[in-house]
C-alpha cells in the first residue's frame, strides 16, 4: 500500500486532529512553508549483539508499509533521504534491551526509523529522548509472524524540546507487541502510538506514563486497528500534572472492523491533579463494525490528589513533601516495574520527582 499522500496541507488547529495542540509552540514542525533538515541522529549506546544490525539506507529503498494522515509524518516522508533501520534476525532471543541513543541537533530535524523483528525473535528495544532538541520523527515498527517485541520510547527531554513523533506497529500472525511511551520532559511533547494487526493470534499492550509540571503540553494519541479475526489489545495510561498551566491530553481510538470476529480490547486512561491550574482532557473512542467479539471497552477517570492518603502517611510520621512523593510513587508503579528494569525505574521515578520538586512540592 502506498503511504504517501496528499495530506500536505498546514493544519489551522480546527481540525479534529490539531484542536488540542498549541501549534505556535511547534518550531515549525506541522508548517510545510517552514524548511527543516533531515538528519541521522539515532545511534546504538552500547555494542549491538551478534543478529542485529543498524544502518542508514536509503528511504526509497524502505518504503513505507503503511498509509499516514499526519501531516508531521508525510512531510518526513518526503524529506528525508536516509533513515535509521534496526534489524533483529530470525530466531534471535535477546536478555538484554538494545539501547538507542537519539543527539538532537541546534536546529529542527526530521527523523525515520524503521525497527523490524524477524520471525519468532524475542527483543526489548529502548530509544532514549534527552537534551535540548526540536523534532519530527516517525518510527515504524514491524513484527514478522511468532515475534514479540518490548518497545520503550522515553521523552525525558529538557524543558525547552519540542517533540512530535508517530509510533506504529504492524504486528503479524501471533506476535506480541508491548509499548512503553514515557513523556515527562519538554515543552510540548505529542506522540501518537498505532498499531495495525495483519495477522490472526496477535496481541499489542501498550502502556504510558507522563507528568506534566509548569506551561508543558504532553499529548498522547492513541489508535488501535483491529482488521483481522482474534486479536487482542489492551492499552494503559497514566498521568500526573503539577503547577500552573500544565496540560495533558490522551485520545484513544480502538477501531473494530467488520469481520474482526474475537476481537478482545480495553483501553483505559487514569490522570493525577496535584495542583490547581492544570487541566487533563481524556478521550476514549470505540468504533465497532462487528458483534461478534470477545470483549470492547474503556475508562477514563480525572481525579484530585488523594489527602485521605497523604494524612495517612503524615501521621504515621511521614513528611510532607516524602509522603506526596510515596503516593505519586505509587500511582505509577503499576506500570514502572512492568519494565522489569532496576535501572530504568529507578532513573524514570527520580527524574518524576525532581519535577515535582520544580513546582516546589
């Protein structure tokens, strides 16, 4: 299927899509009048292992295997003429996580990665977002039949950064595809996760976490495609916002087609107001085209930080500042030890409460 389309168009910020974003704050990213280079800037961190491989071929070798209407997307598209392919092998079972390092530049970039999982190959691959920068990217993630593939996308940026990227997975027969979206630094930070299933028996959970202190805006869109009979998603987002102006907006989408007989979804989006002055704007959607299913459903709550918890633990002798930092702790577990990494959830927890501490809590 062609993925170039003619969705070039600058969007106004009535659109549907663009209505939640600040567009003036996206160093010109989303304006096609605005002339922004494609650069190289993803590089391995560690010694990659024997079976997988990254290099920088040309983009019209690797076209790609999916259509966008996002206009950031497209016009990466059509830029730029090298991108970052990762390669897994076949049959490859790695214990340890393949760690990508992203160096932003000075200026705007545009960005393409493309990260493909062979035949019944078992890999967790890391990217990690830091420092100063202004980009586009699209990451377009493909597993063959029997893969299963944990895909960590960390947004732990410095305050200035602008960040607009589309993450999709097509996911094969059997497969198993299992996101991590961490946003907690940057100016503006809008990440849409998608997903496609092309094959029967494949399954995709996709988790996030994001917090979100003074005048930041971290958006997560959500898709999830079911076209093929049996497959099964489950997605799971938790937000924290603290300080004045702080924003956060998470749409989720879950499309059932007809003749997607078996499919088994739930979404669900949980957001923490810590204090006044922040705002969470929480959309969940189901489009169901067929009845016979296993399951469909979503929730999404907003709620004020617990004080019944907080006099709990200060009368018990807690500090004040030690217990709202115990119970901010505690609503994101959940899904910070899913990354069964020591070093992962001790940096990610610090670095959440160093920005809590930045709105003097």
């Amino acid at each position: 299927m062609s993925a170039l389309t003619t969705n070039y168009l600058t969007p106004s910020g009535r659109e549907e899509a663009w209505r939640f974003t600040p567009l003036k704050r996206l160093a010109g990213l989303h304006d096609i009048s605005v002339d922004i280079a494609d650069r190289i800037s993803i590089s391995n961190r560690d010694s990659l292992p024997a079976g997988v491989k990254l290099t920088n071929p040309l983009s019209t070798d690797f076209p790609p295997a999916y259509e966008s209407n996002d206009v950031v997307t497209n016009r990466i598209r059509k830029a730029v003429q090298k991108i970052s392919l990762l390669t897994i092998d076949n049959d490859l079972e790695l214990a340890e996580p393949i760690f990508l390092a992203r160096k932003a530049g000075s200026s705007a970039e545009l960005s393409r990665v493309v990260i493909q999982a062979g035949i019944n190959s078992k890999a967790t691959v890391v990217i990690e977002n830091n420092g100063v920068g202004e980009i586009g990217e699209e990451i377009e993630i493909s597993l063959a039949t029997g893969a299963s593939l944990n895909f960590i996308s960390l947004q732990e940026w410095d305050r200035s950064a602008v960040h607009i990227g589309q993450h999709h997975a097509i996911i094969g027969k059997d497969a198993q595809f299992t996101s991590y979206v961490v946003s907690i630094g940057g100016s503006v930070v809008r990440i849409s996760p998608t997903v496609e299933f092309t094959g029967s028996g494949a399954f995709a959970d996709l988790y996030g976490i994001y917090f979100a202190t003074d005048g930041q805006h971290l958006e997560h869109r959500i898709h999830v495609d079911h076209s093929v009979p049996n497959a099964k998603s489950r997605v799971n987002y938790k937000g924290a916002l603290a300080g004045n102006a702080a924003h956060t907006v998470w749409i989720g989408d879950v499309y059932i087609h007809k003749g997607a007989d078996g499919t088994d979804t739930y979404e669900l989006n949980r957001n923490l107001l810590l204090t006044e002055g922040a705002r969470a704007d929480s959309v969940p959607n189901l489009e169901i085209e067929t009845g016979e299913i296993v399951g469909a459903g979503h929730a999404s709550t907003t709620g004020r930080f617990d004080d019944e918890q907080l006099f709990y633990l200060q009368s018990r002798g807690i500090p004040s500042d030690i217990a709202r930092r115990l119970v901010i702790r505690g609503f994101f577990s959940e899904i910070v030890t899913k990354l069964k990494s020591e070093e992962l959830e001790e940096r990610l927890m610090g670095r959440i409460d160093a920005e809590l501490a930045k709105v003097g809590e």
